[in-house]
C-alpha cells in the first residue's frame, strides 16, 4: 500500500510538470479573421495596409516572439446576409478577434455573434454610434465615432449662423443613427428647422434626382450630405446637373467623402470639379515620422502595381487595427493565458435543427483579450493608440477642408475641447480649453459659384413655387384691399405697402395673390391667418390687425400702420356758449381777416394822405382816422371818402372781398345756430357696456371677439355690419328702431368712414392699441426682413406717400378734423381771393411810391436850373437830408407841391419846402 501511494504522487507531479509544459508553452500560431468588402474605396486600402501590418508585426521579433498572426480575410460583398455568413466561416476557424466589419449594418449582427461566442471584433470603419452601447460589450472601435462627427458638423453649421438644415442620408443603421444625432445636437443650437431626407442604401440616379428635387420645395439651402463613400460622386454629379452648385447653395459632406477624394490617383483629379465650393470633415491624423515613412511604403507599392487605390484614412486606421489587435494577443499570452475554446451547452441543443452550430466554440479567454484590447497604449500611424470607457479611441478631432478649383484645402480644425481652430491639434494639446465663441476661427472658405462671401442658405420661394399670399376679398372699404374688377389684380393700400417693402427685401422673392373670401362679405381674418399656420398660405397681406391670440401661431411683421379699436355714434352739438360767434371761421381765417384790415388802413392812409384833408392833421388824428375808416368798410358807414384813383380802385377789390366773407360768415353761423344734429348719451366704452343698447361691428373684424370675449358683452347685443352705407343706416336709426346705438372698429376704417359724414363722430380715445402687419408662418426669415424694409419705408417717407396716395385725395382722414369744428371755413376757400386784394393794393402802393419818387426828382432839377444853391450849401448837402427832404416832400399837400413849382418859376431865389402846416 505504501508502494502504491507512492505511485501516485509521482504520476500526479508528472501531470503538474506537464500541464505547466503546456501552459507556458505559446502557440506557433494564432488565427485573426478580418470581414470587409474589399471591392470598395475602403476596402481597396484597407486589405494592403492590414497585409502589410501582419507582415510588419511577424517580421518583428519584439512582439508574439515566435508566434505568428494568421490573418483571415472574407468578403462581405457590401451584403449583410453575406457579411453574417461570413462571420460563421471566420469563427470556424477559432480566431481570438475579428477585425472589421466596415459596415455598420453588418457589425451590429456580428456583434451579437461575438457575444455569444466571446470573441472581441475590433471595427475601423463602423461608425454608428449605437454600437457602443452596453448591448455589445465585445465590440471596440479604431475608428471616431459618428457621434463625435455629428457634433463637429453641427458645430460648423452654428459656426457660420444657419439654423435650418436639410440632412440627407443613406436609410440604414449608419446613415439614421448618425443623423439622428445631429438632428439632436443642431436644436440643441437653437436650431430652427432640421429636415431628413432618406436615400435607398442602393440609391439611383432617379432615386436622387427625386430627393433633391423634393428638397427644392423646403426653404433651406443648407445641405449635410452623409453616405457611403462613392468613388463616382453620383450625388454631386445630379447635384450639378440639376443647378444646384451655385451660389445659392451650401453643402457640408462627413468624411465619407474626404475617404473618397484621398483615394483618387493624381490622374483622377479633375473628378473633384463637381465638389466645387464643398465643405467636409476629415478624421484628423497628425504628422509623424511613422506615418511619413508609411506614406512613402505605400506609394512604393503603388508603383509596383501591389495596391490599386491611394491612402486615406480608414487605411491607416486598419493599419493601426492589426497592431492593436497583435499587442493585446501579446500581452494576453505573455500573462500566461491559454488560447482554448469549448463547446456551448445552448449550441450543442441546436443539433436537430440541422443547423451545425455546435461547431461553433465559445473562446475561453476572449473577456481577459477584451480587457487587454482596452488597455492598449501606443504610438500608431493615426496618433496615439488608446481607448475610452466606451469602448471607442480617443483621437484628436477633425480637419475641415474646402474643395475649390479641383483642390483640397485645410481651412481649419475641430476638437471638443477647443472647438475650431487655425492651428494643428496636437499643438493644442495640453493648452487650457477654450471653446468660446470670440476664439472660434476658420480660414475663408470658398463656397459653391465661387464666392467667399457667406451664402444665405436659404430661399423663401422660388419661380417652381412662388410664395403663396393670401389676400382678404373685401367687399367693404375697398381702398385698403380688394381685386380690381377691369383688370382682376390685387390693389390697394395694403398691397402697394407690401410691394414697396419688398423692394428693400435683399433677395428675390416671388409670390403670387390668392384671394380669401368670396367678395360679397369681408372674410374671416381669424380665419385666414389660421390658414396661414396651416401651410395652406405662406403669408397673408392685407388690412390684418396684430392681436394676441394670432401673435401665438403665426409671425407678423412690423406695423405699417397703428389702429385701435374705436367707438363711432352720432355727435352732440355743443351748448351755444359767449364765443359762438367766432366758430364760423377758424383761427388762422381769423388771423388773416385781421391782417387785412390793418394793411388795407395803412395803403389807404398813404394813398390819400396827400390830396384828402380828412386824412391830414395832428398824427393822432390821423391814427384814428385810419383804423376807423379801414374798419367802418365792413358796415359801409365810413364818413370819410377816399378821392385818389389808386385808393379808390384798392376800396373797390376790398369791399368785394368784404362782401364775400361777411355773407359766407353770416351763412356759417347761422347754420352753426339753428342745425339740430342728431345726439347720444354715449361717453365711452365703460357706458357703452353698462347699457343694453344694440353695438355694430363689422363682419370678419377681430372686433367681435374681443367685446364677448374680453369685455364680455354678451352676443345678443352685436349687430354685424357689412358696408360704410349700413353703418350710417344703422346709426341714423338708432337703437329704437332697429338700428344700433353706436359701432366698435378699428381706427383706419372709422377715419375713412368719417371723411365725408359729419354727423358722427369718434366717441373717446381708442380703448386698444394694435397696429396692421403682414402674417408669415412661425420662423419665417422674411417676417424679419420685412419689419426692417417696413422701417426704412417710414424713415425715408414712403409710408406716408402711399398713405397720401389712398386716403389724403380729399385732405387726410384725422386731420381734417383734428382741430377744427365741423362746419368752420378754412383758408383755403378764400387764400386766392385774399391773394388777389393784397397784389392790387401792393401794386397801388408801388405806382404811388413811383410817382412820387418821379415828381420829387423833377421837382429839385427844376429847382436847382431856375434858383441854383450857394456852393456852400452844395457841400453840406447830404444823402440822409436828402432823404429827409423827400419824406418832406411826400407829407405836402398836392396844392402846396403845384404852389412851390410855380414861385420856383418867378422867384430865381432858392426855396426849400416847408412843412408847416400838416
């Protein structure tokens, strides 16, 4: 027995020795599989960069020591049927990892494979962002994530100010996943609009043309292109085919197409004509030495016929994929870990569907390769290697480039934590971050037509569709907008108003009028601007009040024109009071009639001073005969006669116009005396609610909702009215005899309504304040520039002439009336009447100055010929006596002056005349 235990622990510590034999023992060989389609732009630079990195990494003695990588590669053909069954035959062959796949449709089945089977499958390509979620725990990514593009593409959307977006995108798990984040990151930009057209993954020529067409009818012309990678360019080709590479355009592209232009040869250049002015993300890769010496590998290679495509970045992330993938296998095995697999017990139960899963094996250590793929740290060709806690690398950012004139250009970078930058991003590397606005910079970029400026990125309407106007059809107070009934246009206040403004709208707008309403009754504004939010109009352009309940689903311009509702009823006469008698005239009639007396005294008083005694005397005599004799002409009792031709031809012009306007003023006052216009007890809306007198309103105004619903008068009350003709009706009738005691409305059609009626009146000041704007739907751009062309048409003046244009024919409604009685005479009746009397007595006054001056000259020659003046009065003789001697001259008499004429001619003696008896 003793013997026989012996045995025992000797056998057992041959098994311990052997099994550590085995266990430290590496494998001469460990089996890598790689899925990717290898007829693709990716897969065309993917298969020589990893060949190349398994026979880097086998020729490498530092690494696996002896053991070598064997890698196998299948075509997945771009079919995710294929690619799944392909996934079966890689796992067959007991691979430790799975490179790829590139497809992120394929990758989702596949990793649900890994899974189950524990095999890590490390992706270069792959970029949906679902794939990191903890539903895949064995998938790790080489490759930056959609999510991280998404943002630096919303970013360079917010960083040039556009704020609505057409996003299309091919419909599959890479194309919807990708998209849906960007839609989610643009409104978190504010922005305003994000519309997702789909594309068929195997899209055609028709398939695009449809969608861009379709495109055309959304406002945006801002355009985030996201598919897979085509070394043809179809999109941009129909884009360009169908005009839609000019100037009016912008497109913004993921880096589907930098891998698509990087793997152009130098030959296939000119393709890149039809990308003119597009801006795209390139996953940034910093320069090394390592990537220097590849780059120069690989032309080597292409040279040599080995490779049939240029480098881009996915190659060079496939490179880095193999290390990765060697260096955790490495590290595996240098821990002493065993590559064994075994049967699942859940597979071997599938016996009998006849399916062979049971010889699929579950690898036994592929959580501790997991663990070592993501402790991976070193320098690779795409930068430093390493991985987040998320399973995704963690790189540096993007480059944004600019193709113009069939040539790529660097106009910046992207990183999260600096945002976008001039300079490299491994030079920002361990700088503070800074993401804010000031410090955001990009190169100037040339866009599509070849402009540097900043496209709009939008279009209101186009000539395929026009804006669509709604425009009320009145039947009543038409001035302001109706359809012209010779020519059917639209016209009117409001339409000449909106067609100016759009002058100084600074982009082509074309619309057309759509008439609401059927022209017999004003339309429902309510109504038509709900029509407005409903998208059965674009806009609506009429006499439309901006009233809150429509200010919550629509956006109106800035107000033409302020209004208010008002209260109209007929007027109360004033009591007569101690000044009535001055009502007939108003003040500046008043003022003029006045002034004319005085002048009319003063012209006669000079034409008569000389040859009328009653004229003549002490200068307070004199005063006083003036002033009366210009005042008695108005009760023609005037004592005094006037006997000059000139002033009797001036008292003929002013007794005519004295006529005209004592008669007109007699009339006028009488009329203000005895008229008895119609009254109403009527002080204010406050009174108008306290009764239960009947209220007018008329049909479609915002008048009707808001007395039920804001001042709560109930319905039985109001009494629609259709036309100016019904409001007077009603009015003259009055409340007891089936009228109405007073009408609420707006402030524009009460002033035209009371242009022509003076028996009614504006009772009070409005109890509103709104004002008259044009509707567009929410978000409209031109609801904006509208309110600024608005604005310039009131500085520059315009407004107020279209206003004069319609309603100031008669004078303008308002201010006809501002501050003058109804039935006052005005100045303009008379102005040429008093013209006329102040151009005779002017003209008077210059033929009696002139005949003065004449006589006066002929007086002093005939003096100084018959009694020449010693030399010494010559020399004191000065231009002031002068002067003074003519007045003197002028005050004589008209005998006195023919006396002085004849003793001259006897008396040689010199004489001057004597002004004595005045």
């Amino acid at each position: 027995m003793r013997h026989l235990g012996y045995v025992s622990l000797l056998v057992l510590m041959i098994w311990v020795f052997q099994s550590c034999l085995v266990a430290c023992r590496k494998p001469a060989v460990v089996n890598v599989g790689a899925i990717f389609t290898f007829n693709s732009v990716i897969g065309r630079a993917a298969k020589p960069a990893m060949e190349a990195a398994i026979a880097d990494i086998n020729a490498d003695p530092t690494i696996l020591n002896e053991t070598h990588i064997n890698l196998f590669m299948t075509d997945a053909n771009c079919n995710v049927f294929l690619g799944s069954t392909q996934a079966f035959q890689v796992i067959e062959k007991e691979v430790v990892a799975i490179i790829g796949p590139q497809s992120s449709s394929i990758a989702h089945i596949i990793s649900a494979i890994a899974n189950g089977l524990q095999v890590p499958m490390v992706s270069y390509a792959a970029t949906d962002p679902t794939l990191s979620a903890l539903q895949f725990p064995f998938f790790v990514r080489t490759v930056q994530s959609d999510s991280n593009q998404m943002i630096a593409m919303a970013d360079l959307v917010d960083f040039y100010g556009w704020k609505e977006v057409i996003a299309i995108y091919v419909d599959d798990d890479y194309g919807r996943n990708a998209i849906s984040i960007l839609y989610d990151e643009l409104y978190r930009r504010q922005a305003k609009a994000v519309y997702k057209l789909p594309l068929s993954v195997h899209f055609t020529q028709s398939d695009v043309i449809a969608l861009l067409h379709e495109s055309k009818s959304l406002g945006p012309r801002v355009y985030v292109v996201h598919v897979n990678p085509d070394p043809q360019l179809r999109f941009f080709a129909i884009a360009e085919k169908l005009q839609m590479m000019t100037s009016n355009y912008v497109w913004f592209a993921t880096d589907w197409l930098s891998a698509t232009i990087d793997s152009f040869s130098p030959m296939n250049q000119t393709a890149l004509n039809v990308l003119q002015g597009v801006v795209g993300l390139r996953q940034h890769i910093p320069e090394s030495d390592q990537k220097k010496t590849f780059m120069s590998r690989w032309r080597e290679m292409l040279q040599n016929g080995s490779v049939a495509s240029e480098l881009n970045t996915y190659g060079l992330c496939a490179y880095d994929t193999v290390w990765t993938v060697a260096r955790s296998i490495d590290k595996f095995l240098n821990d002493g870990n065993n590559l064994t697999f075994s049967s699942s017990n859940k597979l071997n139960n599938t016996k009998s569907a006849g399916l062979q899963l049971e010889e699929l094996k579950v690898f036994d250590g592929g959580a501790t390769l997991l663990k070592d793929l993501l402790d991976t740290n070193f320098s690779g060709l795409t930068g430093q290697v390493h991985f987040s806690s998320d399973r995704n690398i963690v790189t540096l950012g993007y480059d944004v480039i600019n193709i113009n004139k069939m040539a790529v250009h660097t106009v910046g970078y992207w990183s999260r934590n600096f945002g976008f930058s001039v300079a490299p991003l491994e030079t920002l590397h361990g700088t503070e971050k800074n993401h804010s606005e000031m410090d955001q910079k990009l190169l100037s970029v040339t866009w599509p037509g070849g402009k540097t400026e900043r496209p709009r990125g939008w279009v209101i309407a186009d000539d395929e569709r026009p804006l669509r106007i709604g425009v009320p059809h009145r039947a009543s107070f038409v001035d302001f907008v109706t359809e012209m009934h010779d020519s059917h246009k639209i016209g009117g206040y409001c339409i000449d108003v909106f067609t100016e403004a759009l002058k100084f709208v600074p982009y082509y707008v074309p619309y057309k009028f759509e008439l609401f309403g059927d022209g017999r009754s004003n339309p429902n504004y309510g109504q038509l601007v709900k029509m407005v939010a409903d998208d059965v109009f674009d806009a609506a352009v009429g006499d439309i009040a901006i009233v809150k309940n429509r200010t919550k689903i629509v956006d109106f311009s800035q107000p033409y024109t302020t209004t208010g509702l008002v209260i109209v009823a007929p007027v109360r006469n004033q009591k007569s009071s101690a000044w009535v008698f001055l009502k007939p005239f108003t003040v500046d009639l008043w003022l003029l009639t006045a002034t004319a007396f005085v002048i009319i005294a003063v012209v006669i008083w000079i034409l008569e001073h000389r040859v009328n005694d009653a004229f003549r005397g002490p200068p307070r005599r004199q005063i006083v005969t003036m002033f009366m004799f210009s005042f008695s002409t108005l009760f023609k009792t005037n004592q005094e006669e006037t006997i000059s031709t000139l002033g009797r031809v001036v008292m003929v012009v002013w007794l005519f116009l004295l006529m005209v306007i004592t008669s007109s003023y007699t009339a006028n006052l009488t009329s203000i005396l005895t008229v008895q216009q119609l009254s109403s007890p009527i002080t204010g809306i406050d009174s108008l609610i306290a009764n239960t007198w009947p209220i007018g309103y008329q049909v479609g105004s915002f008048a009707y909702g808001y007395l039920t619903e804001n001042l709560n008068i109930h319905r039985s009350r109001l009494v629609e009215l259709h036309s100016p003709e019904e409001y007077e009706s009603a009015l003259r009738q009055g409340p007891d005899n089936g009228g109405v005691a007073a009408i609420v409305d707006e402030l524009p059609y009460v002033e035209l309504f009371l242009a022509n009626r003076a028996d009614f009146g504006i009772i009070g000041q409005p109890f509103t304040r709104s004002g008259w704007g044009f509707a567009f739907q929410r978000g409209s751009a031109l609801a904006v520039d509208m309110s600024t062309a608005i604005l310039k048409l009131s500085e520059n003046g315009k407004l107020r002439e279209i206003h004069k244009k319609w309603f100031c024919k008669m004078g303008c409604p308002g201010e006809r009336k501002k501050h003058e009685e109804p039935n006052q005479l005005h100045l303009s009746s008379f102005w040429g009447l008093y013209l006329l009397c102040g151009a005779i007595s002017l003209a008077a006054l210059l033929l009696f100055i002139l005949r003065m001056i004449r006589q006066y000259v002929r007086y002093r020659r005939r003096q100084r010929k018959l009694c020449p003046p010693s030399s010494s009065v010559h020399h004191t003789t000065r231009c002031s006596q002068i002067i003074y001697n003519f007045f003197d001259f002028i005050d004589e008499k008209e005998e006195a002056i023919k006396k002085m004429f004849m003793q001259c001619e006897i008396n040689p003696a010199p004489e001057t005349p004597v002004s004595s008896t005045t």
